[in-house]
C-alpha cells in the first residue's frame, strides 16, 4: 500500500490557507512599495506582523478546540530544531556584533585584501563557505560566520553586498547539501534506506559541476574590479574569525564555535581597546540580540503554522495531488518518477520552509515513487536533498535568508537573484534528469 493512503490525517487543501495568506502580505506589501519607488520597499511591513493574520486563520481553522490548536502551535514553535536556529541567530547577531565593535571585520578584511586579488574575492567567498559548511554541516553556522567578513569586503571595495552576501549562501548550500554531517544528508540517505557515501557519490556529480560553474561566474564577474590598497591592521583582532573559521572543522556544536567567538572577541576587544569596556561590551552583545530578534520570532511563528497546516493535512493534500500529477507523466519512467520526487520536496520546502523537515515530510512518499518507478533510491536520496537545498536557499522567509539579510541589512526579495549556486545546481538537477546523469550501474 502506498504511503499516501497510510496517512493518518485526512488531506485538506485549506490547511495551505495561512501560508498564502502570510505571503501575499508580506510579499505583496514588497511588491507595491517597489512600484511606487519607496525605500527599502519590503521593510515597510515587518515579516512576523504580516504572520500573525496567518497564525489566527491557521488556529480558526483547525477542527479541534482553540485550546488544542495553541497548544499544537506552541508545540510546533518550539521545535528543538526552533529552537537551535533561534540560539543560533542570537549568538549570530551577538559575534557579528562585537567583533564589528572591536573592528575584527575590518582587519580581517584588510588581511584579505593584501592576500587575495579583487577579482578573486568572490570565489574565494563562495570557496571558505563552502568547506566550513561541509566540516559543520550546518549552512546557518557558515553564514553567521562569513556574512559580516562578506559584508566588510563590500564596502571595501566596488564589489556589490548583494553579490557578496550571495557568494557565502550559495557556499553554503553546497556545503549543507554535500555534508556526511548536515541534517539533510542524514534524513534523505534514512527515508531512501541508503547509505551516506552512496548518496554522496550520485550527489557530487550534480553538485560539483553547478559549483564549477558557479566560480567561473564570479571570476568573470569581478574581472574589472579595480584593485584596493590594503591598510594597517591589528592581526590580534582577526583571531575571532580564525578561531571561528578552525573551530568549524573540529565537528564542535554550533552554539559552542559561535559562543567561543563571542567570548574571545570580547576579551581581545577588552585587551586591545583601551575605549572598549564591560559596559560597551554588554551593550554589544545586546545590540546583536536585538538585530536578530525580527528573523529569530518569524522562525518561531512560520515553525508553529507550519506545525498546523501539516496537522490539519495540508501537506499531506500537496503530496497527494503532485503524485497524481506524476502517474500522467509520458515521458519515461524513470524520469517521471525522479521528476514527481523533486516535486514532492519542492512544494514541502516552500510551505514548511526548513529544507530538513521538507524531507522528512516527503521521505516515505519519496521512497514509494522510487519503488513505483524504479529509481535508483540513491538517486531518489540525492534529488530530495538538492532540491530541499535549492529552495531553502531561495524562499525569502527561510532561515538562512533571513540571517544573511539581516548581517548585511539586505532585503531577501532583493538577494534571491544573486545566489547564482542555488539556480545554476536546479539547472544541473534538471539536467541530470533528463539525461539520466550520472549512470549508476546496477549491483
């Protein structure tokens, strides 16, 4: 029996009503401040204001008692993965802004720029993204980490904050995407039944050539970047970021790395800074939890009306309906069921907005189509977990979006155009598809 008709929780496609609810405000507010030429358009109504009518629909709609449906939001809300991305988003803020404060950002630029040519300050951007993504296995620690040093080499230099802040998230998609370590890879190789290294093989084959790709785009993007002398630098204030950066492939939490970097930018600026003192130092701290609060309360409000809509049967209708669609497909097999697979994670991605839980959400769908359409289940684990890092990098209201913007005080509607990784590894997926890309022989 398929996985569709084990469901417990009857489909409803008004369960998805919140959701587009949320989006035509937030999104649609966006759209009409551009054309009427205001500034900073899609901040003129903040993103967890714009949940909140979402939130009471999803709570009105939900068959059960207002108390019950509090309860499973709350629930949803305070996710342990909730709550990691919020801890993850405070300390963020907290590093980011210490060591802006001591003027770590500033030196580590400097240091960048007497090292590394203007024309290379991209793809060496994409570049460190991409390994400390793969050693932690987290693309939201590799953003907190390389978005304020992104950030800095922007305003040093004529390189544009949206192409800068771009190169780290598409950097860190790919490493979050190729991770033995990153949630995504362990939940695809688990809902397919498939090993790490398996996946892994039929992955890099689509990954690597979209990365390729990638770092010839930004090569011949800055390559009229005019060079920028270097100016004096204190090598103590970029130990922070070396630390941080070090501590990345340790396979040390997180929390632990970025805290370390709070701690240690804090006693350097304290050292170093005879005007920087407790006080400025707690104030520092302070402002980078305020900086982040905006992103850190629209993950917890997206996560519990996620939660609702997935109870209610939202999700399990957009799943019925995309393998409908995919039973009508005429063109190959195979191909029609790889193609339905992506679908089921891409629609999931798009309505939950966390790429791990879009897998698990359509894992065992997944690994039904595969059975039903003879795919190759590593192939089937290597398009969920591509796929769900394409849109993750995409969505205007996922996390890590929403962390880069709020580092580097962009508009996520703005970046989307400018992760060139994310568009370019859908393109080479597709491809893949088509041309059964790469043969994997049968054992």
């Amino acid at each position: 029996m398929s996985a569709h008709t084990q469901e417990k929780v009857q489909s409803n496609v008004l369960a998805l009503l919140p959701l587009l609810v949320f989006l035509i405000i937030f999104l649609g507010s966006g759209l009409y401040h551009s054309m009427i030429g205001t500034e900073f358009a899609f901040y003129q109504v903040k993103a967890p204001i714009a949940a909140i009518p979402a939130v009471i629909l999803a709570l009105l709609l939900y068959k059960q008692k207002l108390n019950t449906a509090i309860e499973e939001f709350l629930q949803g809300a305070s996710h342990p993965n909730l709550i990691l991305m919020f801890m993850v988003f405070m300390l963020a803020g907290a590093f980011a802004s210490v060591s802006s404060a001591i003027g770590s950002v500033d030196a580590t630029v400097q240091l960048g720029l007497s090292l590394i040519s203007p024309e290379f300050v991209l793809p060496m951007l994409f570049i460190i993204a991409a390994f400390i993504a793969t050693a932690m296995g987290t693309s939201m620690g590799t953003i907190a980490a390389c978005a304020p040093i992104a950030f800095g080499f922007s305003q040093a230099t004529e390189i544009a904050p949206l192409y800068a802040i771009g190169a780290v998230v598409g950097g860190a998609m790919f490493g979050d995407n190729l991770s033995m370590i990153s949630d995504t890879t362990i939940a695809a190789t688990r809902s397919q039944n498939v090993e790490l290294r398996d996946k892994f093989r039929v992955n890099v084959w689509i990954a690597f050539p979209a990365a390729i790709i990638t770092l010839m785009l930004y090569v011949m993007m800055s390559h009229q970047t005019e060079s920028i002398p270097s100016k004096p630098y204190d090598l103590l204030l970029i130990l922070p970021y070396l630390a941080v950066f070090f501590l990345a492939f340790t396979r040390l939490h997180v929390l632990a790395v970025l805290m370390i970097g709070v701690i240690l930018s804090g006693v350097i600026g304290l050292i170093e800074k005879s005007e920087f003192d407790l006080l400025k130092l707690n104030n520092s701290i302070y402002d980078g939890f305020v900086g982040m609060f905006e992103v850190a309360l629209l993950s917890m409000l997206l996560g519990g009306l996620s939660t609702l809509m997935q109870k209610e049967g939202g999700l399990q209708w957009l799943i019925q309906r995309i393998y409908t669609i995919t039973r009508l497909f005429k063109f190959g097999k195979q191909r029609a069921g790889e193609l339905g697979i992506s679908f089921l994670v891409i629609f999931s991605n798009l309505f939950v907005a966390n790429n791990t839980v879009a897998i698990i959400l359509s894992g065992d769908m997944a690994r039904e189509v595969a059975k039903e359409y003879d795919v190759d289940p590593k192939r089937s684990a290597a398009l969920l977990d591509i796929f769900s890092c394409v849109i993750q990098g995409i969505i205007p209201y996922g996390a890590q979006l929403l962390l880069a913007c709020s580092i580097a005080k962009l508009s996520p509607i703005e970046l989307i155009g400018n992760i060139y990784y994310c568009w370019i590894l859908a393109v080479c997926a597709i491809l893949a598809i088509v041309f059964n890309y790469p043969h994997l022989k049968t054992r």
